[in-house]
C-alpha cells in the first residue's frame, strides 16, 4: 500500500472530503491531520470482545484511537466491528455492550455530540427485501437489533448498512436485470413496483435502503436514518464472474455518484440524499479469494484509476477536466536553487517520469533549469489531477493557461504523448527538504509501506460543502 501521507495526496487531489478507515492507523490519522477531512474509524471484529467485555478497554481505545488524535484529524464516526452478526456472531451479545461503552468514552470526554457511533450491518441480515414494505430483519437477530436501534435513535446516530448490488444480481439466477441493479434508466413498465405502497423502484439500491427502512419500522423505530457504509463493482472477475468487468463497475459508481450528488433520494424518502462510501479506494491485489474480491478499487496500488468515472452531469471527480485547460510552469523569476531542488523532488519522490528531459529526448532543449522544471511540474501536477496546492513547489511555480509546448515536446492537455494523462502518483506536496539531491533528476527510493488496506471513498451531497 502507499505511505499515508501518499494516501492523503490523492485524497486532496481528487477533492474527497470524507473517508472511512478500515481500523484507527497511527500514520494514517497523522496524516490526515490538519486536512479538514472528515474521518470515520472502525474498531476491527478482533478487538470488539475486548471492549465488549470492558468499560475500560472501550475508555483506552477510545483515549488512544479517537482522543489522541482529535481534533486536528477530523474524526466524525466510529464504526464498531464490521458486518458482526454474520462475520462473528458469538460476539454478537457483545455487540450493543461495545456501542454503549465507546459512547460512554465519548461522553466522558464530551465528544458524543461530535462523533457518532454505530456498526456497519450486511445489508443480508434482511430478509423478504422485495417489495421493501414486507422487509424485515432476521428475526434471530431482534435481541441484538432492538436494543441498538433505541441505542442509535437516542444517540442521534444511524443505521450503516453494507449494500451490494453486485452479489444481489449474481445471487439471484437472473431474476434481477443488470440494468436494475446498474442504476441504468429503465422504462417504467420495466420498474419493479411495491404493490403494497405503489412505489417504484428503478434500482437495486433504492430497494435496499427501503426495505432496511421498512425493516426498522417493524421494530418500531422510524426516525434512524440509513448511512450506506460500503457499496461498489468489481472491475475484473474470474471466467465464471462476467459481469465484474471494467465497464459495469464505472456504470455502477458513477451512477451511484450521480444518484446521491443530484439528491434523488428514495422513493420512500424522495429528495433526501442516502449518504454513501464507495468501497473500495484501492484495489487489493493480495486478498484471498476469487478474482473479483481484489478488484474493487477505483485506484491500483500506484494511484493509477482503474477507469475514468462518467461524471458529466455531476462534476468533475477522478477525471481530466478539458474544459479549461491549465498548466503548471516555473514561475518568473524564481530562485535558481530552489527551481533545482523542485525539479529534483519531482523527477523523484514526485514520481514523475523525467525520462523526456534526457538529451537527445523530446524536451531536452531548451537545456535550462526553467524549462526543465515546467515540464516536471507540468507533468505532477496533472497527475495529482489538478488539484489545490499541486502547482506550488514552494512558491517557484504559477499555473497558466498558456501551453508550453514546443517543438516535438508536447506537455499533458495539448495532446502530446511525452507524459500521461493517467493519475499515477499519490506522493505528498513537496517541501524544501524532500528531495537528498542537489544534482538533477534524483530518483529516491519508493515510499515504504505503512497502512492497512483503507476501504472506500466517500461522496454524498449531504456531506458536500
């Protein structure tokens, strides 16, 4: 995985304002420090029994994980386990006990109207999901259900769910369409409709925020709002999943994006945006299973997207945006040293590939520090996506709207082909002591690996500001 504070990089450069963490990482939250982006941690199923069993453990990992950190790094939520009553349902009773005492820590310190507390549920757990007026929860599990509910209504807390549609299609021996469960825009007559209601469901996601909706009100709670904690498309299957594929899984995020940013809602609570993280980040090349399970990142391990999100209507997100084209070059006048030592960071720990700045390559001459760092810069800062703060270099650089090509060297936007146009770095924004070189072209070594898989992207018009 990239070093946190690569993580981080690609997080500001894509505009992401919220993410959820797989568990509490030191380095992770340090380095999200001081980003104004909102954190949720999970505390892992491998410590829930700990913090089930004591109200001390619950205060430590609390004072370590949430209290050592806050506020500077930005940490709204915490998720207690992941997907407990199928994944380690011995642990179950213990369940509302952990809620109960993590939120206690919180009061304690007075952060409960800060941070909210609940645990992320398989959207499984429901059953008879179809038409969502007749859902309700496993009724096994209403000793543990009932109790947390009242727990999350009085806490002003909500309901994570897990939901994918992916496996509801796979699952269901083709009675569920592909479109359906694809957001893709079906005629009315092609709707599933609630008979009880009269409701229409044009997606798979919809029907599933419903029936968890209807599923709550049997148990007579009405006002705990649904927060979709993960959702996704595998990009790449094994021969016997055709349907993770690269197409289908940019069809289903970026309809799933469009459809929380335009503030569609359900059809039960039409107009109300179901806030929603994507899982996942990255892909996760190592992980058990079939082939599908380590393809579900919108990014490989080096940054690079996996596809393009179809954002037209919505913004511009994981995308080139080439309606206004900007460069990024040396500024005017700018301290010779420091332009080296920019230049050197880029073609380095930038991760930039410098390789057209070598004589007798396309961008050799002119032969000048300027020229050559406005190529480099040009170059990191289209693959940080544009984003705030990429085009700086400790103030030698200034973005333009002039191309700067010339001859047969050609930068990124202008059509060329010497650099790419892909997102392929997550490094930091340079600093003065980045780079170990005062000659040119230093090429540090990678970044050392210091996180555990981060899951999911967040974006959700309610939380958008």
């Amino acid at each position: 995985m990239p070093h946190p504070t690569q993580v981080v990089a690609l997080l500001k450069a894509q505009q992401i304002r919220h993410v959820r963490l797989y568990n509490a990482d030191r380095a992770m939250l340090l380095a999200l420090a001081n980003t104004g982006i909102k954190v949720a941690v999970s505390l892992p199923n491998e410590q829930l029994l700990g913090v089930g069993q004591s109200n001390s453990t619950a205060a430590n990992w609390v004072s370590q994980n949430v209290i050592a950190h806050y506020p500077a790094t930005n940490i709204t939520t915490i998720c207690v386990g992941s997907e407990v009553l199928n994944t380690l349902p011995n642990a179950a009773p213990l369940l509302i006990n952990a809620l109960r005492f993590i939120h206690s820590a919180l009061v304690a310190s007075n952060l409960d109207s800060q941070i909210k507390v609940s645990t992320p549920l398989s959207s499984s757990i429901i059953l008879d999901s179809f038409p969502p007026s007749q859902a309700f929860f496993n009724h096994s599990w209403n000793p543990v259900l009932v109790p947390m509910l009242k727990f999350l209504q009085s806490t002003g807390s909500f309901l994570m769910l897990n939901i994918y549609p992916y496996y509801d299609y796979m699952q269901s021996n083709g009675v569920i369409p592909l479109d359906y469960a694809l957001f893709k825009p079906l005629p009315a007559n092609k709707e599933a409709v609630d008979a009880n209601t009269l409701l229409h469901y044009s997606n798979v996601f919809d029907a599933m925020v419903d029936a968890a909706y209807f599923a709550m009100a049997y148990l007579n709670s009405t006002n705990v709002p649904v927060l979709v904690t993960e959702s996704g498309w595998p990009s790449k299957g094994d021969s016997n999943e055709p349907d993770a594929s690269l197409d289908n899984a940019n069809t289903y995020n970026s309809n799933l994006i469009r459809h929380v940013l335009n503030k569609t809602g359900t059809p039960k609570h039409p107009g109300i945006a179901v806030s929603t993280y994507i899982y996942e980040l990255y892909n996760e090349d190592t992980k058990p299973g079939p082939l599908s399970e380590k393809n579900w990142g919108l990014f490989d391990a080096n940054g690079v997207p996996v596809y393009t999100l179809r954002l037209t209507d919505s913004g511009s997100m994981l995308a080139n945006d080439t309606t206004n084209q900007t460069y990024c070059t040396a500024r005017e006048g700018a301290d010779s040293k420091m332009l080296q030592a920019a230049l050197d960071w880029a073609c380095g720990p930038g991760k930039v590939d410098c390789s057209a700045l070598l004589q007798g390559q396309p961008c050799y001459e002119p032969d000048t520090v300027p020229a050559h760092a406005t190529y480099a810069f040009d170059n990191y800062y289209h693959m940080m996506g544009k984003g705030s703060g990429t085009c700086d270099f400790n103030g030698v650089a200034a973005i333009t709207t002039t191309n700067p090509s010339h001859g047969s060297c050609l930068f990124l936007g202008s059509g060329g082909k010497n650099g790419t146009t892909y997102l392929n770095s997550t490094a930091p924004a340079m600093n003065s002591t980045s780079s170990g070189s005062s000659g040119r072209y230093y090429y540090g070594g990678a970044f050392t690996s210091a996180i555990i898989v981060i899951r999911v992207l967040v974006w959700s018009s309610l939380l958008f500001y």
